[in-house]
C-alpha cells in the first residue's frame, strides 16, 4: 500500500512514519507539510492512502479530501488529528477513517485495515460535492496541479468533457461537469448559457445587438458573452439585486 503523509508537524510526520514502519506491506512514498504540496504528492505517486491532518496552513486537511475525491484513482483518506471537534466533517468530505493524535498503533492498524476495505471496491463512486464547499478549483495538467481561487474566477465555459476556467491569471482546464460547478458555487456564479457560468460581480451590463441577440458585458472579460434566450429574464431580474 502506497501512503503519503501531509501534517504540517514534522514530529507528528516522524511518529506516522514510525508507526506505519511496523505494519505490513507499507511503501510511504512522500511526505507533505500542507494541503498543496499532498495534492502534488498524490498526483506524483497516485497513493492507496493519505494521512492527512486537518488544521494545515494554506488549504487545510478537509478542502485537499475534497480536491482528492475527484482523483482518479481516487486515494483513500485518513485524518489524523489533535481535535475530535472535526469527525463530522471528516466523514462529510467522506474520509475511510477518523485518527486523534497522539494516533495509537492499534488504531491505525484498524484504520488500515478499512482502507484495504476501500481499495478492494475502489470502483464505487461517492458524491464528490459533500459537505462545505471549495475555495479553490483544481486544474490537472501533464501530472502538475494548479489550485485556483474561487474568488479569482471570472467565468466557467464548458466544452466537450473538460470546463475551461477562466481567472485573473489566465485560463485552465478542469475535467468536471457545469452542473456540478453550478451546484457547488450557485451562490457566486449564475448560468447565461447552458455552457456558460458567469461570476455574478464580473456582470456589468446586458446588451441586445442589432441581430437580437443579448450580451453580457464583464468586466474582465475580453469580449462580450452571449446570453441564450431562455437565461435572459431570469438573467436581467438578478441583477437588479447585484
């Protein structure tokens, strides 16, 4: 079983790495002091497992869970922990198992035991939206990550499988549904197209051109968006309240 290990104490790394030591048929193929540099790891060496501590600096234990439940293959998570005030939303960002610091030898050996559990059926998928929603998009390319911030997104444009993000610093490609986009950040984006969110703020005006058509004006955008017929009340009634 191939394992990383992402806790932002180097002495709580050492101890996981003493215990997993111990047990059998275990390869700990990187460490990691926070939610990105797991994320990097985890696409590098495409782990069985992640012990994954909660409070990091920068993207913390639950958000990097929810970023590696749309892996493929998707790691098992495990988060160890000093504080129990957490398990529901460990379980929420569907963790295998829930291990409290200082994590004792028996009851990680249980909760490896589950993950082989996991691995056995690794083919179900669960519902990769649960619980908070993200602050950061992840964009896969060539085996590197880019995380990008939420509140740095200008709009959403799908095409064929992938969803084209574009952002303050440029665009990317993100291989999930609009749909489920929608879903997660209808709060912040609303739809102009049915291959198209936009961030409600980045809308500064509609226009209808001379072939009737309605477009929207952003304000980063490089050129107006068109707005399909069926969006174009619900469209004008938001932003009478923007």
């Amino acid at each position: 079983m191939k394992v990383v290990i992402a806790d932002d104490e180097p002495l709580a790394r050492e101890r996981l790495r003493a215990l997993l030591g111990e047990q059998r048929g275990i390869e700990i193929v990187a460490d990691a002091a926070d939610g990105l540099e797991a994320l990097h790891a985890c696409a590098e060496h495409q782990p069985d497992l992640v012990l994954l501590d909660i409070s990091m600096p920068g993207i913390d234990g639950l958000e990097t869970a929810r970023h590696l439940a749309a892996f493929e293959p998707r790691p098992a998570v495990v988060f160890c922990t000093a504080f129990d005030a957490h398990a529901l939303s460990a379980f929420e960002a569907e963790a295998i198992d829930y291990l409290v610091k200082p994590v004792r030898a028996e009851r990680l050996a249980a909760a490896l035991e589950r993950v082989r559990t996991f691995a056995a059926g690794r083919g179900a998928s669960g519902d990769t939206r649960a619980g908070q929603r993200r602050t950061h998009l992840c964009a896969r390319l060539r085996g590197s990550l880019r995380l990008i911030p939420i509140e740095d997104v200008h709009y959403l444009h799908a095409e064929e499988k992938y969803v084209i993000v574009h952002h303050a610093r440029g665009e990317d490609l993100i291989e999930e549904s609009l749909k489920s986009l929608e879903e997660e950040f209808g709060e912040r984006f609303v739809r102009i197209h049915r291959n198209c969110l936009v961030a409600r703020h980045e809308i500064v005006e509609l226009k209808r051109g001379a072939d009737g058509h309605v477009h929207a004006m952003l304000r980063h955008g490089k050129a107006p968006l068109e707005v399909s017929r069926r969006c174009v009340s619900g469209l004008r009634e938001t932003l009478k309240h923007l």
